[in-house]
C-alpha cells in the first residue's frame, strides 16, 4: 500500500479532470486519480521543473538527463 500524500492541482476543472501529484526530494509521481488502481508518471524533479517551465513560459521543452 503507497504512503504517498497525493496532491489535487489547483487547475483542476469540475469533476474528475484533475492531475493529483506526490513529490518527495528524489522523485515527483503524477496521477489522474489518487485512489487505486491508478497509472503513475514517476519523473525526476529536475525534468518536472523544466516541464512547469516550458508551460509557463510556452516555450519549447529541452532534452533533460538525470546525468
């Protein structure tokens, strides 16, 4: 059973479009759905930070390495 505390995006739109999101200092998981069965995107906080960036800035998303 996960111990990770999921958090609901403060862009969600009414009912069940939502992106739920648990990071820790090594890993940032991605989620539509908190409760199981559920998919999760487990990324480095390095590339989820040049993602937010590319998107707030509309700009084109670089390679990223976890090197």
């Amino acid at each position: 059973m996960s111990t990770r505390r999921w958090r609901k995006s403060s862009y969600c739109q009414e009912g069940e479009a939502c992106v739920h999101i648990s990071a820790t200092p090594a890993a940032v998981h991605l989620t539509d759905r908190p409760a199981p069965p559920r998919p999760v995107l487990t990324t480095s906080p390095a590339a989820f930070a040049a993602l937010l960036h590319a998107l707030k800035s509309r700009a084109p998303l670089a390679q990223v390495t976890g090197r």
